[in-house]
C-alpha cells in the first residue's frame, strides 16, 4: 500500500517560493492502477518523484510496501528504492548496450549472477512480447519497442510498485494501446501496484481503476474511474472528461445540425455502466410516441463498465418531449438539452 499524508514539497526562497504539491493525502492499494492526471505543471512529476524517493517532502509523510520514505537513513532508502521502479516518457535505455543488455543492467548492478540474470532476461523479453529482438540496439526499435524494453528494464528487480511517468506520451494512439495492454497484463499476471501520470484522460480510462486529478499541486477530484466519468465534479475534471466524450465526430455533427436547422430538440444523454445494455431507448420511444433521430454516438469502456453518449434529435409534441426527458433522467440516463428549434 501506498499513503501519502499531508504531503506538501515547495522549491525555492521565502520570497519566491512555489508549492509543487500542496497538502496532498491518497491513498493507493496493492495491485491497484492508480492515474494522476493534470495539466502541464499540475506537479504530477514532483508526486512521482516524491513517490520514488527521488525529493523528499518538505513536510508529510509517504509510506511504500511498509517503508516511511520521508524518514529512513540513506541505506534503507535505498533498498526500498529497489522495490519501486520507473518508466519514462523518453525511454532512457543506454543506447550501446542491445536489448537484453539494458534488461540486464539493473541485474548487473544489484550484483546478480550471469545465469540468474539470463534466465530472467528471457522470461522478460517473453513477456513483454520482444522475442527475436534481444540483440538489437534501442536504434534499431520502434517506439512501442524501446518502450517494452524500459518496462522489461523496470521490471528485472521485481518491483511491487511501478511508476509510469508519461510512457505513453511519445506514442502514436495505437502504439499507446498496445503498452496499455501490456501494462494491463503486467498488472494482471503480477499482481504489482501501477501508478502513472499521464495528461490524456484516454489513458485513464483505458487502464486504470481510480484517478486522482490534480491541478496547482493540489489533489481537487478522486474516485473510481467510472464514478469520475458519469460524475465529475470540478471543472477542470470536466474538461479532461470531455477530451474523450466530446469527440470530434460529436462537434461535427452539432455543427452541422445548427446550421441545417433541422429542427426538434437536441440532447446529449450520457450512459454509464449498466445503463449501456438496456433498452431505455426504445422504451421512451414507445411510451411518449416521439420520433428520434440518433445523430451521433459512442461507447467508451472502462476497468469499471461501459461509459458512452449519444446525441439525440426528439421531434414531436412539446410536453411529450418534455415528459420523455423526465422519463431519461428517472432511469439514470444523465441528460443534457443542447438546443430546441
Ligand atoms: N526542482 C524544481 N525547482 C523549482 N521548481 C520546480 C522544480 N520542480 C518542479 N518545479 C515547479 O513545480 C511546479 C510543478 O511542476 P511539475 O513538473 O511537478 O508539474 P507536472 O504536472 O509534472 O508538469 P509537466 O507535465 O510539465 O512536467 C511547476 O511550477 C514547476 O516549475
């Protein structure tokens, strides 16, 4: 488990001093995969490194699998550091050494015998999916590749918490889903704790099963990932939410209906979990006597269950149209009038 208490980290002087994390307290399980989302000096990256022993903090506590970082001598900071390891954005292989040589190299360094390191190298290299590419050179590898190998890298000193600092970010979307994947299977078959920052809530959603956002050092919204998507509280929640709900395709379409003017009432509906799968639709439609027309829609899947919107066009008498809105919102269906013609 991890616990951060009253955690704050300030740089600078008296005069000029900037607080990076202010006052934060979370509080992540075992095997959890935990996302800190924020914008660009949110201080995500001040977190994790306070995460990894990296900075202390100027007042708080921080405990990891057991360990009070913010109070431990160097020797046994050290050795807790051996149980947290890190991905980076950009990689940070050693770009002489081949593939299995970069795996290897925290073995080599921990003092581990050839043969004990081989044979771990293989099962990486197996499990991160780079079978025929251990002798290769960073160079030589896709992205998506050099990544695998800084997770396989990450992974040789059998870590209980993996800290993914933006892994994802210097990827092209499918690469970024295919080392989502891989960290989902990482955390399946090991059963080991995930925590990564990331500014794309497309992340979030894909992988992890609580978020915590943060904005001006501050944790200000926490919560499973579903319950943060159907919900969100605060308004920069609501704009890392929209990155996903409001796609392009969705503002299309409202484009082009406000300049047809095609008339009826325009409503997005937003569906969470269970409410995916059951026929709320055409219940309305039958029950209210009320034409819809489907303008665009979108499913999204979580850890937690499906999340997705639809914009719909209702036409028909005023009150029965009204009386159907009353309808959604009594089944849960979170319903928001865009426009009326
Ligand atoms: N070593 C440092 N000395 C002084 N100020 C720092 C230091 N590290 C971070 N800061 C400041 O702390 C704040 C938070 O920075 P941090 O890098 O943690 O944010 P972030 O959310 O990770 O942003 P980014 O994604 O751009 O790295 C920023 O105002 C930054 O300038």
């Amino acid at each position: 488990m991890i616990k951060l208490t009253d955690v704050n980290k300030r740089f600078g002087t008296d005069s000029n001093e900037i607080t990076a994390v202010d006052n934060v307290n979370l509080t992540i399980e075992d095997g959890e995969i935990f996302g800190v989302i924020g914008y660009s000096g949110a201080g995500k990256s001040t977190l994790i490194r306070l995460l990894n022993g990296l900075e202390k903090p100027t007042s708080g506590e921080i405990s990891i699998a057991g360990h009070e970082l913010s109070t431990i001598p160097a020797k046994e900071l050290r050795e807790a550091r051996q149980k947290i390891s890190m991905v980076f954005q950009h990689f940070n292989l050693l770009w002489s050494r081949t593939v299995k040589e970069n795996i290897s190299f925290p073995l080599e360094i921990a003092g581990v015998g050839k043969n004990d390191r081989d044979r771990k190298v293989s099962e990486l290299i197996e499990l991160v999916g780079l079978k025929g590419r251990e002798d290769a050179y960073p160079a030589q590898l896709s992205g998506g590749q050099k990544q695998r190998v800084g997770i396989a890298r990450a992974l040789s000193n059998d870590p209980q918490v993996l800290l993914c600092d933006e892994a994802t970010s210097a990827l092209d979307p499918e690469t970024t889903d295919s080392i989502l994947d891989l960290l989902t299977d990482i955390n399946d078959k090991l059963g080991l704790t995930i925590v990564l920052i990331t500014h794309e809530m497309h992340v979030i959603r894909k992988i992890c099963h609580r978020v915590a956002v943060m904005e001006a050092g501050k944790v200000v919204e926490m919560g499973n990932v579903l319950d943060v998507f159907q919900s969100p509280k605060e308004q920069i929640t609501k704009r890392f939410v929209s990155q996903i709900t409001q796609t392009a395709g969705a503002e299309q379409a409202l484009q082009h209906l406000k300049a047809e003017s095609t008339g009826g009432t325009l409503v997005k509906l937003v569906f969470v979990g269970d409410r995916t799968e059951q026929p709320v639709l055409s219940t309305m439609i039958r029950r209210f006597d009320i034409d819809v027309n489907i303008v665009q829609g979108d499913i999204s899947h979580t850890k937690g269950g499906a999340y997705g919107t639809l914009l719909l066009q209702l036409f028909g008498d005023r009150d029965k149209v009204s009386s159907a809105i009353d309808f959604l919102h009594g089944e849960g269906v979170r319903t928001e009038v865009i426009g009326i013609d």
